[in-house]
C-alpha cells in the first residue's frame, strides 16, 4: 500500500535528542527551543517566536492574547480544521462562517466585510494548501474596523506572498509541526507575535500565567502568578527533534516541489480538461510550498467511486474538511446561510500522496491508475 502520508526522517533527529538529554534540562526552553526560536526569527524575520505543543495551543494562546469575550464574533473559513475554531469557541466567541472560493478552497475574502457587526472582534484566515489568502486585502478590512488578524498558517511553513512569508502578516499567527506537514515534530506548533503589544504577555500566558521567563532572564527576582495561562511549551525533546527538521528545510522543500511538479505536469491540459477535474489554483500573489496536491472532482459519487478505485490499487488517497457550520456540534449556532463552496470542497476533494519518499515509480503508478479510473467511466 502507498500511504497517503509517511514522515520523514533526516538521521539527526535521535541524535539531537540525546544531546537535549545528555544537557539536563529537557522541559521547556531548552537549548534546542532556543536554536528553534532562532531559526524562525532569522529565516522569516519574524518579531518573536514561541514553541508550542500544538498548533492548537498557539491558537488557543492567540484568542487569550486579544482578549476574547463570551459573544465576540470571530469569521473564518467554514472550509478548515475544527482546531480553528475550536481555539475561539473556547473563550465564548461566536464563529461566524465565512464560505471558500470558488477556484480555491481558502477563505472568499470578498464575503469577510459583509459578515462584520459590532460584535466582531478577529479574522482568522487560513493558508488552505499553504497557499496564501489575499492578506493585503484582508489586513485592509481589519484596519478599516480595528479587527485582529490571526493567521492560521498550519499548512503555510515556507510559503509566501508577494515575497512576503506567511505567518508575518496578522497580528498574530499560529504554525502546525504535526506529522503530515512539511516539517515535523510529530506533535508541535508554533505562535508568531507580530504586534509588540503582546509578546510579554504571550510569554506569560505561555507559563502558566507566570512571569517565569522573564526571571530566567534575570529581570525580576522571583516570579509568580500574573495573569490567566496554561502550560504551552513543548518538552525540548520534541524541539530537538523539530530542529532536525528545521536544518534540512530546504532539501525537503526542493524534494517536496519535485513531487508536486511530477503530477501537476502529468495532470495539467488534461485531467481538468479532459474530465472536468479541477485542479490546485495558485495566485500569482503566492508560491507553493507543496504541501499537498488535491483533485477537486465532479460530485460526492465520482470521489468515492476514486478513492475506492485507487484503493484497490494500494494507494491511499484521503478526502479532507467537513464544513464546521455543517458539524454535529456547531450546526444549531450557525446562521443558515448557504456555504455553497465549502460544502462542495467537503463533498469532492481528494488529497493525493505527497511525502520525502514518495519514489517516481510509485507517483507514476498513482498518476496511471488515476487516468486509467477516469478512462474507465
């Protein structure tokens, strides 16, 4: 069987997480948070960085960050990971439901200022694919109404708009290590303060709501309870084996692109044209880091009849989101408006394998037993 997804290993990684054990310190803030930290803020320029254990925490930070009260509105994407809105939704804020392009399943941007009231308090893009939002545009909106931006950029490591990185945009922004992205560290995330306003606090809220990092820096003689937190830092195991990663960012980027170039080539003028699959739209406002390569097929039927074809072939292919407002969950609390695109997206995209070691043998068999299921119907 072809997985839809295999991590990817440089040879480092053990060997790091030794040297964080060999160091007697493996809790947060280590050395290897440190060399982490490091590396984000001298190859993107971000303002500061902060490991944390999950995308979802740094989410979740993020919406303490701003100050999120019970009845704030936050918009996003219905077309996205329950993460996203499950970090908001914690602190009492009201999702409103933004729907997905029509030619990319990212957030339609030209829907965000219809949904504003007096009530909304955040935007929360999402870097569907890694593909960059109009964040020109977005950020517009949220000065005009004295929004915050929070950029989910789980899916978006490496990945820019007009060469700009994703994840130095919004206020604030929130970054997944999770095994199926680019850069891994099984379990990880990873917030961006772009606005000074919250970078001592996020530091607090971080540890547990103390001012212990800024005693560790000699900066206070004790340290204490100070505001509300949790505990966000990951073990510095976990930042070792991120660091691996982080060092070798480049050679899998370039491997990544290879992948995703093979089927884009093998598809283009004439998967779309021939059978009406659409295929990954990309911006000229955007590059590609790779992180996936989707089909968008016909219908709910057409993508089970495929997913079942290739199965059988030993190729694991995977569909992605359920619309939230559709959600077992959240579906009483949203508005009834009709989300059209994201439902479309829901019922009919199919992610295809993309990983390190992803041979051209085995891609050319999952591109063959693609065309030869369409020629077949």
């Amino acid at each position: 069987m072809i997985p839809f997804n295999k991590p990817y290993f440089t040879g480092l990684e053990t060997t790091y997480i030794k040297e964080a054990v060999s160091s007697g310190k493996i809790s947060g803030d280590g050395i290897f948070s440190k060399k982490c930290h490091n590396f984000f803020e001298q190859k993107f320029q971000f303002s500061k960085v902060l490991l944390t254990t999950s995308c979802t925490d740094a989410l979740e930070m993020a919406a303490i960050l701003i100050d999120l009260k019970p009845g704030d509105e936050v918009i996003m994407p219905s077309y996205t990971f329950v993460s996203t809105a499950n970090a908001f939704v914690l602190r009492g804020a009201k999702i409103i439901f933004a729907d997905s392009h029509e030619d990319h399943p990212g957030i339609d941007e030209s829907k965000i200022e219809s949904l504003i009231t007096e009530k909304t308090k955040a935007i929360v893009p999402v870097h569907y694919a890694g593909v960059a939002c109009d964040m020109d545009f977005i950020m517009s909106v949220a000065t005009k109404y004295n929004l915050f931006v929070i950029e989910d950029a789980a899916q978006a490591i490496d990945s820019y708009y007009k060469g700009k990185p994703l994840g130095s945009f919004g206020h604030l922004a929130a970054f997944s290590f999770h095994e199926t992205k680019n850069i891994i560290s099984g379990e990880g995330g990873l917030l961006v303060v772009n606005d000074e306003r919250f970078m001592k606090r996020a530091e607090i809220i971080r540890e547990k709501g103390t001012n212990r990092s800024a005693f560790f820096r000699g900066e206070v003689d004790k340290y204490g309870w100070v505001d509300v937190g949790s505990s966000f830092l990951p073990s510095d195991i976990i930042a070792a084996f991120l660091y691996a990663q982080l060092e070798n960012l480049d050679t899998i980027q370039t491997r990544r692109k290879e992948i995703w170039k093979r089927y884009d080539d093998a598809f283009r003028g004439h998967l779309d044209v021939k059978f009406g699959v659409r295929l990954p739209y990309l911006p000229d406002s955007a590059t590609n880091n790779a992180h996936m390569y989707y089909l968008v097929v016909q219908n709910a039927k057409e993508r089970k009849a495929l997913l079942a074809y290739l199965k059988k072939e030993n190729i694991l292919s995977v569909f992605h989101y359920l619309s939230l407002h559709k959600s077992k969950y959240y579906e009483p609390f949203h508005d009834n408006r009709n989300l059209v695109q994201s439902d479309h997206y829901s019922n009919c995209l199919i992610r295809l394998p993309l990983y390190y070691e992803l041979t051209e043998n085995e891609q050319k068999h999952i591109v063959d037993t693609i065309f030869a299921f369409y020629k077949g119907i």
